[in-house]
C-alpha cells in the first residue's frame, strides 16, 4: 500500500486521497473490464482474466493498460463479459484463447472482432457497445452501472469514482435528524420484501432510549431465484458500507454487522476485504475523520436458513442462537439484538444511501411512484430470452421488464405467467401484465415486490407444479416453532402432491384454500402469514390448471411425471439413434434411419431423450 | 486449504456463547462435518449447553453431522433452475448414484446435495461438483458428467493399486 493509503483524519483527507488517486492513474490509457461475479465465473471467466492478464504483460502494456477484475454486470447469460473503455466495447462469450486478439486487435489497434460482439436475439444484429444493447438501455441502472467502474476489491476504485463523499458530507453539516428527514422524505422504502419506509425505521431506532445500538445489513438472500444482493454486495461492497456507516451515524450506533449467506462465498470474501480496508483508512473505528462518531462493522456468516430473513430471527442467529422468530409485539428498532435498539435494512436498501445524501431526496423521489420511489433491481429469469439482473424505475410495467428488456419467451413459447417475490410471492398471470412493479400495485394483485425475484413461465411450466415447489420449499425451511406454519404447510402440500399424482378431488380445492387462509392468519412470523401465497395465488389465476389435474388426470404443461408419457413424433423423428443410446431403461426401440419409439411402460420419463434430441421430436403428453 | 485445528479455530471465541455459529462454520469449512467429539469440546469451550450445540448445527443448513462423499454434486433447486428443470437433474443424480439427497454413496465417492439458490439463476440450472459450477445442465450432460467422475476414480484407484504392487 503506498504511503498516501493511511489513516484519514479529517474530512479534507478524504478529498486529497482522492485526488492523489486520479492523479496516480492518468496515464491509464484503456482499460480492460473482465465480469468477475459468480455468473461470470460459473462461466469459468478466471481463466480469460489470467489469459488477458498474461497477454497484457507479453505486450508490454502495464501500466498504461489496466486489467480491471469488476463485479456482476447483471447479463450473465452472456458470460464470461469483457467491457473495453473507451469505446464502450462490449464482448460476451470470451474464452482464454481470445485474449491475444482481444488485447492484439482491439487494446493496440482499436480494431471490433466482430465474432465477440453481442448479437440482440429479437433483431438478430450485432450490437458494438454496450450502452447500445437493448437490455440495457431500457434500464435505469443508478447502483448496478456502478458496480462495472470498480474492482471490488479495491477501496481506491471506489474513492476515485466519488465513493465515500456521502459520508464525510453527513458528518460535516448534517445532524442524525438532518440525515434522517433526508431518507424520509426521499421515500426510500425497504428493497428485502417488506417495503417498510426506512427512513420511519431509522427515526424510531433513533429515539429510542439506550446508548448501545446496532445496524444489520441483511445479506441473507434467502428467496430463490434473487441475487440482487450478492451482485451488490460481491460487486461493490464500500457502497454497502458507506450506507451502514450514514446510518449508523444518524441513529448513533457503534457497531454494526453484515449477515451474509455462506452460499457466497464470493460476497463474503468481498465484505471481509472491505470492511479490513476501510479500518486501515480510518473509515471504520474510533474517530471517524477526526469526528466523534465511532463505528465498526463484522462479517456474521448466515447458516443457510430461509427464516432468517425474518429480523428478529436473523438476530437470533447472530447471537450465535437457532434462527427462530419471537413474537414483534416490541419492534427490532427498540428491542432488537442483544436487545438493544437496531436498524436492519437490506443490502439493496443500503446501497441506495449514499447517493441520496449526496444528490438530495427530491433526485431519489424524481423517480419512480407516489408511494413506491426510486429504482428497484429484479432478477429477470426464467423461461426468457434475456435473463439478468435489471434496474427500473420503480413503476415500470411488468411488461416491460418481460418484452421490452426480457425479449420476451424462447423457442416460441407463450408466456403465461411471472412469478414475483419468492416464496412469499404470487404468480401473476399475462393479463395482468399492465401492472406496474409497485409495492402496492403487486399486493393489490396477490403478489408482492419482494426482494425482486422475477421468474417468466411459459406454456412449458406446470402452475400446480410450481404451488408445490414453493410448499416443498418452505415445508423444508419452516422453523418449526408455530402449529399452523409447521403443520398447514405439510397438509397443503400433501393435498397439493395428490392433485399432481392423479389422486386429487374437487373438494381438496375448497380445503386447500381453507387451510391457506388459517395459515396466513395464524402463524407468527411472516415466513409463515406469506406462506400460502404461491398456493392462493395460483388458485385465483390459474384454477383451470388444478382442474384439468383433478379432473382429467392431465398436466398440459407436461410436467407432473404421474400424469404424462414421453412420445416420439413420427414426422419429426430422423432415426438418428441418440435417444436410444442414451436411455438407461432400454425403453426406446428401433432402427437406424427409422422412426423410433418409446416403451411407456418401461420409460421412467427421466428427460435425457428430450435433451439429447437434436430434433425436438420427444414429447410430452 | 491448510486444516485449522479445533484449538486455532476457538482461539479468541472460548467463553463467547454468540460465537458458537462462527466456530461451527469454521469447524465445517476445515472439516467437511461437525462429530460428536467436536460438538463437545465447542460445548465446553464456549460454554454454550451440548444440546444447544446440537441444536444449532443440525438446524442451519450449512452444517453436516457426517462426512460428505469424495465428489459433492450440489443442485441448485432456486425457482429459476425448477422451472427450467431441475427436478429431473435431483432424480437423475439420485436414480443413477442409487442415494438420496443428502446421502453418500457405500463406497464414500459421491454425495448429492440440494442448495436453494446459488445466485446464478441466469445460468440455471445449475449444478456444482466440489464447487465448480456446471451451468445449463441437462440430464443428460449430468450422466456425462458422473461417468466422467466415476472413470476417473476407478482410474485413480488402479493407478493407487499399481503402484502399490511397483
């Protein structure tokens, strides 16, 4: 670390850091951004940073040319990503082997290598940079754009792009309750699933009485299918602690702790990084520049637990204790951890701090709804053609997110249905598309915002199907604690599993709702009051599909494995023969460059024919 | 990945109740599993009651009460990969290694593991083996790859007991 990275002192030092910094890199000609997140690694993107890395060195490059190790960039469908500035170019799909042309071609001599380039899958061009492709540019990006300017691992990245300006402005000039009608009247509501205004949360936490406070950011992404927080917290960390340091400073908490899932690991190396950083400079401790505000935060490493999600069990869990929800007759922001008073946002909820205290609370509420402002993050996954991570304002209709950024379903299917929320979500159906992602407008509808899950289901995705993942899931994560949550749930699934084995009757439906509803009325936690919200919401929509199950033993969208059979169909069947070879069972039968077939008795409908099948000739009826 | 001992993992937490999470995790990462033996001396050392050990480690999903098998494959069961088919990915892993999730197979090589969401949903579905990713699996790109797995141990074996006879 060089001289200049010591203690910060006072407020100015901040500012001559920063300009030391940019100082530092202004012979930085080009650089070079590889996607670093998990996506991006799933996609084995390690080896193209080593490659490009190497190529680099060969040439000679260093320093003039930075290899910079970003973030999620929110496409990971498009994986390993490499973004070259300036030029804004953008390359998907990169291998290690093309590093040398990358660097050869496009870093030496600003040649495109037009293979690289991302090719829009509705107009089927290829698109040069990044800000042209469409899935981005019907976005409204303020926190993700910023995760593509940092390595995140490195706190002189995000002093240069203007980090840590929120905090020393709120310590110079502005008092707890300054900061606190900021967030207020910014509208600011929380991004984890409750939508609770969080500027209320910190006023409440604030007048309590008591001299020890906390601050938790929540980092538990629990509900499958969203990974906002890991892209945030993986991809820009300091963001996330300058928002618990504001906050911690206007409620005047000492200590902080960020509960972080163990799946990420990536996340949590990343805020172990971070928060060892900024203690080095003086961000984190006694004194911060040279006020008299203390603070500090710790990494808690969750045990993979959906019901920690809940406050007062995520707490419990800090304390070292089994994750189990108490009663809120007294709320968290009063009789919080340790029992002291504590403000819990979530980690998209944090990041949206510090650039409403720098930019002001009317630049936050500009967008957005009457009640729902600002941007929200949805991931944008599914049955769809383009899935990531997506930054809207909020209001924006669903349609939008699915047609005009999504680009709507693959292989021509029909879309029916997008799943919003998690497991405490509902499933709304394609007329209800109009509606805009609001945290009221979504209630209204049956559904919620949720931390911004986003699952698009076609023709192909089995509603009755998707009720009992949803119950078998929460059948598994369920505490325990509560009779109706523990209980409801095992008896509406296995109401549920005798609709999709073919043993359901019509009554059941009047009984499952019954039991949902006693359910959502009776249990103790919110994990269990939402609980029967995928089953409820499912019913209102999508009743026939239960029927058809109940009544005609069916599943038209070929899923439940006790109610359909795999067929070969003849007028597409070429006789290749790679069905045959790859059934275990022996179950298909025929002979080369004929039409084959398929033994329902023998066939355990365990789906490698249908993907193996070059020709799209296996069905399911 | 050097193994800390039990004694360097407690160092600094001992008499720490609320540290009793942290060490577990610790003793998990180093270990693969938390034993009987380990949960004792967590008891002890923390002075956290040995029924509430065992309470908290067999309460997060995180912590395993034995050893997993030499291959881990790990489905992510999130909403994205389900509707994209992950369930037939659970029963082509469990029909073709013979186990359920959570089981190890009799000869320690395999064990098939379900995670609710690894966070790389638009990749689904996902699988992991010992935590490389595999992404857009299939059926039948997973049978590959467990054969794959399973040569390359009897391969290793027969090297192992070749150079034992050499």
């Amino acid at each position: 670390m060089p001289i200049k990275m010591s203690r910060l002192n006072s407020i100015r030092e901040v500012e001559h850091l920063r300009e030391w910094l940019r100082e530092q890199r202004k012979n930085i000609t080009t650089t070079v951004m590889v996607c670093g997140g998990t996506g991006c690694r799933a996609s084995r993107s390690q080896a193209v940073i080593d490659a490009i890395g190497d190529e680099l060195s060969r040439q000679g490059l260093n320093p003039s040319v930075r290899l910079c190790v970003t973030g999620c960039h929110g496409f990971c469908e498009q994986g390993p990503v490499v973004i070259i500035e300036p030029g804004n170019i953008f390359y998907c799909h990169v291998s290690p082997d093309d590093a040398f042309e990358i660097v050869y071609q496009t870093v030496m001599n600003e040649e495109i290598i037009e293979r690289l380039l991302y090719t829009d899958p509705v107009s089927g061009k290829k698109v040069r940079t990044e800000s042209e492709i469409p899935f981005y540019q019907a976005q409204d990006r303020q926190i993700l754009s910023q995760n593509r300017m940092v390595d995140p691992c490195s706190i002189e990245d995000y002093i240069v792009v203007g980090g840590y300006s929120a905090l020393p402005k709120a310590l110079n000039g502005m008092t707890p309750a300054d900061v606190i009608n900021e967030i207020k009247s910014s509208g600011l509501r929380g991004r984890g699933g409750g939508g609770f205004p969080a500027g209320r949360k910190w006023e409440e936490c604030w007048e309590a009485p008591d001299n020890e406070k906390y601050v938790i950011c929540n980092a538990d992404e629990g509900d499958p299918g969203a990974y906002m927080d890991r892209c945030i917290l993986e991809g820009n960390p300091h963001l996330v602690l300058e928002g618990m340091m504001i906050g911690a400073w206007a409620i005047a908490a000492q200590k902080g702790y960020i509960y972080v899932r163990n799946e990420y690991p990536l996340a949590v190396k990343h805020s172990l990084i971070a928060v060892e950083q900024a203690r080095e400079l003086g961000l984190l401790g006694e004194n911060i520049l040279g006020s008299s505000f203390s603070f500090d935060v710790d990494i808690a490493r969750g045990g993979g637990a959906f019901v920690c999600g809940e406050s007062t069990a995520l707490m419990a869990s800090i304390e070292g204790k089994v994750g189990e929800p108490r009663a809120k007759d007294v709320h968290t922001v009063v009789d919080g951890l340790y029992h002291k008073p504590t403000t819990l946002n979530n980690v998209e909820t944090w990041a949206n701090v510090p650039s409403i205290i720098l930019n002001g609370s009317s630049w936050f509420a500009s967008k957005g709804t009457q009640n729902s402002k600002g941007t929200k993050i949805l991931a944008l996954t599914g049955r769809i053609k383009n899935t990531g991570l997506v930054e809207i304002a909020m209001g924006t209709p669903i349609h939008d997110v699915v047609f005009n950024i999504g680009g709507g379903a693959v292989n021509g299917n029909l879309i029916k249905a997008v799943q919003t929320g998690g497991p405490s979500g509902g499933c709304l159906p394609v007329d209800k598309f109009d509606l805009a992602v609001d945290f009221d407008v979504l209630s209204e509808a049956g559904s919620m915002v949720g931390s911004g899950g986003m699952v698009v289901m076609d023709e192909e995705t089995c509603m009755v199907d998707v009720a009992k993942y949803f119950l078998e899931f929460l059948q598994d994560e369920s505490c325990g604690k509560c009779v109706p949550c523990r209980l409801g749930i095992d008896r509406m699934l296995e109401i549920i599993t005798d609709i999709t084995e073919g043993r359901g009757t019509p009554e059941q439906l009047d009984l499952l709702e019954e039991l949902a509803d006693t359910v959502a009325q009776t249990s103790l936690c919110g994990l269990g009051k939402t609980a029967p919200n995928p089953v409820l919401s499912t019913l209102r929509y999508f009743r026939s599909e239960y029927e058809v199950h109940i009544n005609e033993k069916r599943c038209p969208a070929g899923v439940c494995k006790a109610l359909i059979t795999y067929q070969i169909d003849p007028d597409k069947c070429t006789g290749c023969g790679v069905c045959l070879k790859g059934c275990v069972y022996n179950a298909i039968t025929g002979t080369k460059k004929q039409v084959h077939v398929i033994d329902t008795q023998l066939c355990e409908k365990c789906g490698i024919c249908r993907s193996e099948c070059k020709f799209d000739a296996i069905r399911v009826v | 990945m050097q193994t800390r001992s039990l004694n360097q993992i407690l160092e600094g937490r001992r008499s720490q109740p609320n540290q009793l999470i942290e060490v577990l995790q610790d003793v998990q990462k180093n270990y693969g599993y938390i034993s009987e033996e380990t949960m004792q001396s967590v008891s002890h050392s923390l002075g956290v009651p040995l029924i509430e050990v065992y309470r908290v480690a067999s309460f997060y999903k995180a912590f395993r009460l034995n050893p997993s098998g030499k291959n881990v494959l790990t489905m992510c069961m999130g909403t994205a990969c389900h509707v994209r088919g992950a369930r037939l990915l659970v029963d082509q892993a469990t029909c073709q290694l013979g186990v359920k999730t959570g089981e190890v197979t009799q000869d320690g090589l395999f064990s098939v593991e379900h995670v609710n969401c690894l966070g790389a949903c638009a990749l689904g579905p996902i699988v992991t083996e010992n935590g490389s990713y595999y992404h857009h699996m299939t059926p039948g790109k997973l049978r590959k790859l467990i054969e794959t797995l399973s040569h390359r141990e009897k391969k290793d074996n027969q090297d192992a007991n070749k150079n034992v006879q050499a």
